[in-house]
C-alpha cells in the first residue's frame, strides 16, 4: 500500500512475455529454447531457464519436437488480429 492506494505490480515472467514474441511471429519457424531466451535478452528479460523451459511446454500456442537439448519449438496457429 502506498499513500493509501493498493499498488498492483505488473510480474514479467516467460508465461506472460511468451504471446508476446507469438504474436510478433517469432515462432513462424523452428525455435531453440537458447533462441527463445535470446530475444527475451534482447527485450532485457533475463528468466531462469527452468522458467523458461516450463513455460515452453505449458504454452498451448506452440508446439514442441525433439527430446534433450534438441528441443525446439513452433507454432501451433497463426496469431490473427
């Protein structure tokens, strides 16, 4: 509470910042999770890459191939405006 007021604050995690790079088409091609951590770096996130990883296989706009560190991710529809 600041001067009264309740103070919401905005959380930057990979969940909420991944529709994001989604729906800029950052995943119209085959990705890396090193590639996806890459442009949340550029964006100055800088998530663990556990958070990162996790929030990759919850996400149910993309979809994943590979096993390992082969991993990698696209797509799973178009984001429309």
């Amino acid at each position: 509470m600041v001067n009264g007021k309740i103070v919401k604050r905005l959380t930057k995690t990979p969940t909420t910042e991944l529709p994001a790079l989604w729906q800029g088409g950052f995943f119209t091609e085959w990705r890396s999770a090193a590639e996806v951590a890459e442009e949340f770096a550029k964006n100055g996130y800088h998530f663990r890459a556990s958070a990162l990883s996790k929030a990759l296989a919850r996400a149910p706009f993309i979809t994943p191939k590979g096993s390992g560190k082969g991993l990698r991710y696209i797509q799973t529809y178009p984001f429309e405006k």
